[in-house]
C-alpha cells in the first residue's frame, strides 16, 4: 500500500541532494562557449561540442515505481532507492524549439532513482525522440536506451472552470492560472518507430493554460536544478558513464497527465512464439516494462516553461566492485 510516509521519504532521499533554489542574482551560465570549458566529442552527426544547449518547454512527472519494476532496467552492482517497496521514476516529456538537432520532442521514462555518493542519480528505462540524429547522438556520445518514434499531437478546447478553493493561495505564490488563459486539452499519441514496423506505446493526455498577449503570471516562478543522472552499459555505449542536466526554467504544479495503454489487443500483430528470437522477446519486455512505469502512481507533475538546459559531455564512470548489498532500502 502506498501511504504518505513512503512519498514522503522517497522525496527527502532524491530531492535533498539536487540543486535546487529560487533564482535571484545568480542563474546558470548559460553564456557563449568561450565562458566554458567545452569538450571536441566524436559525434556522427555535427551535434560538435559539449555543452549542448536546448530550449523549449516540458513536462516532469514523478510516479512511485515498484522496485521490482525498476531493477528490470538498473545494474544489478547499482543500489536502488527504495521505501516500503517502490523507488521514484516517472518520465521527462519535452519539446524542444531549438537545440542541436533542431526541433524535436522527446519523452525520457525514468525507471527509478539509484545510489551513487554523495548524490543520486536518475537512470533512464527508454528514451522516444521524433529525430534521427537526436536518437543516434543520445545512442552513442551519451549512452541512452534511444529510439526513433512518433510523436501525434491533438488539441480540444476545454469549457472554463470555476476557481478552486486553494485558488487564492496559489495565486498568492505565482502558481496559479491567470485570470487570463485560455484551457485546453492535448492528447499525444507515442508510436515507437516508422512505418508500417511502427508500434503504439501509449497516450497522454494532458491539459494545458494558454496565456493571453502581456500575461507572465501564469508561468511561476524561475528556478534552477542540477539533474545528475547515469548511463550506458547499452549495446551501442558499453561503458557507465555519468552526466548532468543544468536547467532554468520557469515552473509551476499542474494536475498529472493522464496515461493509457495502446488500442490494440495484439501489440504487434502476431504470436509470439518459441522459435523467435531472445532479442525480439526482450525488446518486447522492455517496451512493456517502460509502460508499466508510465502507468504508476503519479504523485507530482511540474511544468517547464522558458525552459533552458545545458547538458554536459558525459564522463566515463570508473568501475568498482559490485556492493554486498545491491539495494538501499529504507
């Protein structure tokens, strides 16, 4: 049984290290590359060097994960932060307006939280993005479980509501909707590659506050955060490698988006059977795996607005004996 003791740890174990804070006199450097120390990397497809910049805007929702769940996706040398049974994934939907593969959306599912000191770190059950070259860049220089997909996106207008009984407060914090929007509903539906080989993953559904020209409250307060997270150890980047996120956007709550499953009875059409190959049935496993951690527990969405993100050239991870205890728990 999730109870809020368990939401309640998970978030003091993961939220405690992160770098977290209200931006006054002192945002990220976002600057030129001559403020930074920036790394040649042998990317395919001129993504060139690091640090690689994105903006546009996302949607990060937290779910409790079953921890059985999670360890599908995580190193079995790798410690899971875990209470009572479930650790914190969920995913990461962004669209991205400008970046080094140009306009693209992408959708990061976050199996669970793992243990590195003194931090922890996210690892990524999969990650969809509607672009070649972003797909082959997160493959190979960042060590991502990327695949091409389809991203089909339909919006319905919505009838206004009445304000609700904590209306006053969150306007007081900036986190409310502005008398001045306009709602509506988006509804993407997520494909997992091209053609007729495509398969349906699943759908979101979301809702979403359209400002009105001169409007600035409905989009919250400017924070920044320091993401850390690992990959690697694919067939397409063996080695474990560690990276980090740096983000300033503005952000505010909203109501969790909704997930369903495919409209489909046969995923993909046919019977699997025993003379298949293990590389099929375990594609299959992980696609399913990755729905299941979609379909978890939302217990916090937050929205990213004016979203800027600089993520740094991943460094190689050195490797260690495996821990006697492969699972923090609490």
């Amino acid at each position: 049984m999730i109870t809020n003791e368990t939401c309640t740890i998970l978030f003091q174990w993961v939220f405690s290290p992160f770098l977290l804070q209200l931006l006054v006199d002192e945002p990220f450097d976002f600057g030129s590359p001559k403020t930074m120390e920036a790394k040649e990397i042998n990317s395919p497809l001129g993504y060139g060097k690091a640090p690689w910049m994105f903006k546009g805007s996302a949607l990060y929702q937290l779910h409790l994960v079953k921890s059985e769940t999670a360890r599908a996706f995580i190193p079995k040398d790798f410690r899971l932060v875990e209470a009572f049974g479930y650790t914190l994934g969920g995913f990461f939907l962004a669209n991205y307006e400008d970046s080094p593969a140009g306009i693209f959306d992408e959708l990061v599912v976050i199996a669970g939280i793992v243990w590195n000191p003194p931090t922890s770190c996210a690892w990524a059950a999969r990650v969809l993005v509607n672009s070649d070259e972003a797909c082959i860049h997160g493959r190979k220089d960042v060590g991502l479980p990327s695949q091409v997909a389809k991203f089909s996106k339909k919006i319905t207008a919505l009838p206004k509501t009445t304000e609700s009984r904590f209306g006053g407060f969150l306007n007081m914090i900036g986190m409310a909707d502005s008398p001045d929007t306009t709602s509506s509903c988006m509804n993407i539906r997520v494909s997992e590659g091209n053609g007729e080989a495509a398969k349906d993953i699943c759908s979101i559904n979301l809702g979403t506050t359209l400002p009105q020209p001169d409007s600035n409250k409905w989009i919250g307060p400017v924070i920044k955060i320091s993401l850390p997270s690992f990959s690697g150890r694919t067939e397409y980047n063996p080695h474990l490698l560690k990276y980090s996120c740096q983000i300033e956007c503005r952000v505010r709550a909203v109501p969790a988006a909704k997930i369903s499953r495919p409209f489909v009875s046969d995923v993909d059409g046919r019977n699997s059977s025993e003379g298949e190959s293990s590389e099929i049935d375990t594609g299959e496993d992980k696609r399913n795996l990755s729905l299941s951690v979609m379909l978890s527990k939302p217990i916090l969405a937050l929205e990213f607005s004016c979203l800027k993100m600089k993520v740094d050239d991943p460094t190689i991870v050195p490797e260690s004996p495996p821990s006697e205890t492969s699972i923090l728990s609490l």
